[in-house]
C-alpha cells in the first residue's frame, strides 16, 4: 500500500470511508479478483491500463455477486452484504511490480460523483502518487547502496 512522505496512506482513507455495503464489495474484490489475477485482468471490465504502470481497478459488483462469480469470499460475509443492495461502481488506483506484487495507489466511488471531471482529478493524482512511489523506491534503492560497504564513497573514489 502506497504511502506519503508523512505517513499518509489515500487507499486507506477511501476504503475507510466507504460504508459496510460498499467495503464489503471492494474487500470482495481485491481478494478474490485482483490479488488472484493481477494483470491478467488486463482487456476484461476489470482492469483498464492508463499507461505509464498505472492501471484502474474497476468495481461494479457487489461481495455476493463477486462471490459467485470467484469464489473465495466468506459466503456469510456476502450473504451479510446483500442488504440493502445498490449500484456499485468503484475506482482503485494500483501498479503492478516485482512477481504479482499490486500497489494500491488510491480510489473513489464512482456511483458518488460519476462526473468526467472527478474521474481526471483522481486519475492526475494518482498518477502523481505513482510518481512519488517511485521516487520513494529510487531514495530506498540509494540509501541501500550506501549502507553497504564501499557504497557510494566506491563510486566517487573512481571520478
């Protein structure tokens, strides 16, 4: 899961401010589509590629029809779930890395504000966390290198 500089983590402020219905649908979700089928999903109503790594989970199930669709979610939950149904219609922000590995970049409920407008504000900063994760990952990368030996006093010995 993607988190700020500071701490912050916008998947979990989405998915924690979803109600008992819609998380339901979204747990059902990431645990038997996305986490079993990763990129696979890719050309399937699940998953639309926005380029650059950043793809757009896309939700429109609820968990008891995710349940008997995949498979792999508690019947009861499911069962729990279907009252009072309603349109689903989430977004997931994630990138796939390394083997099978999904980040969750961010999200939002679709169904709440369906407008085109909404859609690009989200899809732009996602796009902006998936760059601030990669920066993250190049900082890691760096501060590894040093921590072994001859790491970067190695590198500058050599100019």
């Amino acid at each position: 899961m993607f988190a700020t500089d500071d701490g912050a983590e916008p998947f979990t402020t989405f998915a924690d401010n979803l109600d008992d219905f819609t998380w339901a649908a979204l747990d059902a979700a990431l645990r038997a589509v996305l986490a079993p089928r990763g990129l696979d999903l890719v050309r399937t109503e699940w998953l639309k590629p926005l380029g650059t790594g950043l793809h757009e989970f896309r939700v429109r199930h609820d968990a008891a029809e995710i349940e008997q669709m995949f498979g792999g979610v508690d019947a009861d939950e499911a069962a729990n779930a279907i009252s009072p149904p309603r349109a689903i219609l989430l977004r997931v922000f994630v990138h796939f890395y390394g083997d099978k590995v999904v980040l969750l970049l961010s999200g939002y409920d679709k169904a709440k504000d369906p407008s085109a407008k909404r859609q690009e504000r989200d899809i732009t900063q996602a796009r902006k966390y998936l760059t601030a994760w990669n920066e993250q990952q190049k900082r890691r990368q760096k501060a590894a290198g040093r921590g072994r030996a001859g790491g970067d006093s190695t590198r500058r010995s050599r100019h």
